[in-house]
C-alpha cells in the first residue's frame, strides 16, 4: 500500500459499500443526495460539513452515492483524522476506499494523480457540535482548507448535509474539559462531548445506533476566486474573505435543507402494512 500519505483504492470495496450498505442506509435514514452532476471532472476540493459523532452517517451516504451515480473514479480521496484511521476495523475500511491521514502533503499527492479531495474543515468541533448547533456549519478557525485550494489552483466543491445530527444528542462539545484535560496533545482533538444516545444512554462520544432522522444532502456549485496560487494563499486577508463566502454559501444551503426536513418531518416514521 505504500506510506501512509500514499492513496491506496481498492475500487471493489467502493463498489460493494454503494450496492449493500447505500441502499440500507437511504431507507434508514429516508435519505436523498441530490446535485451530483455538479462534481467537475477531474481535480477538485470537496469541502463538506461534518454531523452524527463518530458514524458520520451523512459522510457514507455520499460517498456511496457518488460511486453509484458517478462512478468509482469520481469517489474523492478523503483525508481522515489519523486517529480515526487506526481505528480498529473502521480504518483498515476507510484505507480500501483510499482514505489518508489528513495532511497537506496526502492532499497534494492525490491532486497530482488528477482526482479529488474531500475534506471536512469542522473535523471534530462540527461533529460533535451541541445540538442546539445542529443546523449550523462550524469550522471554527480552522483555514487550511481555503489555503489547500488556492495553492493547488483547485475549485472548491461545497457539500452540505442535515439531518444526522438528530441521530444522537451532543450535551456539550467539552471544549474546556478537552482544554483542562489537554485532549490535544493525547488524542489529537479539541473536543471532550457529554452525549446522549442508543444503547448508551449518557457517554463521551461513543459509536452508537443512530436514531432514524431524515438525512438530507446537496453538492452546490464549484467555487472558485479571483486570485488563486502560493501566493495568494499566503494573504491572510484574502484567505478570510474566501473562507467567509464559502461558509456563508454553505450555511444559506443548510438553513434551506433544515428548513425542508422541518416541512416534511425530522424523523422517519415507521410505514404502516
């Protein structure tokens, strides 16, 4: 497989998840990806946003999508939190779908070989946001994504999803409790959450059965911007300016999707026979 930075697919993988565990999880979640034709061919920074803890519900439900609708060589490469990725079971997946350790460097390697990147700047603090927070894109000062952009001369793809986030209930993001106990430096995340969810009951964070909500995802336009290259990824001013009209075009999309699963219902009811 190479080093870890080095993307390994195994295309048979992507394909098996999109035949067998894509059509169990639309009907769990009554799920709907829509605006796929939007995917550029080619290289592109797929930037989405990031809901439901650890099983990331919305994040599968993409992708097997994508591989179903597009193709296998459409499926962007993901760039994961090294943690996540030794995770027992869930990594050794995640490398046979071509999923690196997030670094510029991975990132840099799969758009040299022409393919996609995706990437969810929230990382933790959008995954494990408290719930009052569910229907909000949080990325916190977290940058590096616009920089990876421009550097790489790359449009970026916007992403959103609603929904997964009512598959559990995050108390607390434990931000001062990550700080006092320096989660950072042991586990690599800035966040300790208090949740509420099936089998567990209360938890800090844990896998978990999620509750059947109604999952509802959009690919938006590519973006691009006036200036892009080394340099302009290097003027902090410009890289908050690109950033603000990213998040700002991702949040507007999200109110309009929490907006339509509050119409049509935020969980799915059981069909009567």
């Amino acid at each position: 497989m190479g080093d870890e930075t080095t993307p390994y697919r195994d295309p048979r993988w992507a394909e098996a998840l999109s035949r067998r565990l894509g059509p169990f999880l639309e009907r769990w979640f009554d799920a709907e990806v829509h605006g796929l034709d939007l995917l550029p061919d080619g290289r592109a920074l797929i930037v989405s946003n990031h809901s439901g803890g650890f099983m990331t519900p919305d994040s599968w439900l993409l992708g097997t999508a994508i591989t179903r609708t597009r193709g296998v060589d459409h499926l962007p490469i993901a760039l994961v939190h090294d943690t996540v990725m030794r995770a027992p079971g869930v990594g050794f997946v995640l490398r046979h779908l071509g999923a690196v350790p997030a670094s510029a460097e991975g990132a840099r390697r799969v758009f040299a070989d022409g393919r996609k990147v995706l990437v969810y700047p929230g990382g933790d603090l959008d995954a494990f946001r408290p719930w009052y927070k569910r229907d909000e894109v949080v990325f916190g000062k977290r940058r590096g994504y616009v920089r990876l952009a421009l550097t790489e001369r790359v449009p970026i793809v916007p992403v959103v999803a609603a929904g997964a986030h009512d598959g559990f209930l995050v108390l607390t993001d434990g931000r001062r409790l990550g700080r006092l106990l320096r989660t950072h430096r042991w586990l690599r995340t800035d966040v300790l959450p208090l949740t509420l969810s099936l089998p567990w009951g209360l938890g800090f964070g844990l896998p978990y059965v999620p509750v059947r909500t109604r999952v509802l995802v959009r690919v938006l336009p590519p973006m691009t911007f006036e200036r892009d290259g080394p340099e302009a990824a290097r003027d902090d001013d410009f890289v908050e300016a690109c950033h603000r009209q990213v998040h700002a075009t991702m949040q507007r999309a999200l109110d309009d999707l929490a907006a339509e699963r509050r119409r049509r219902g935020r969980f799915v009811r059981r069909r009567r026979r």
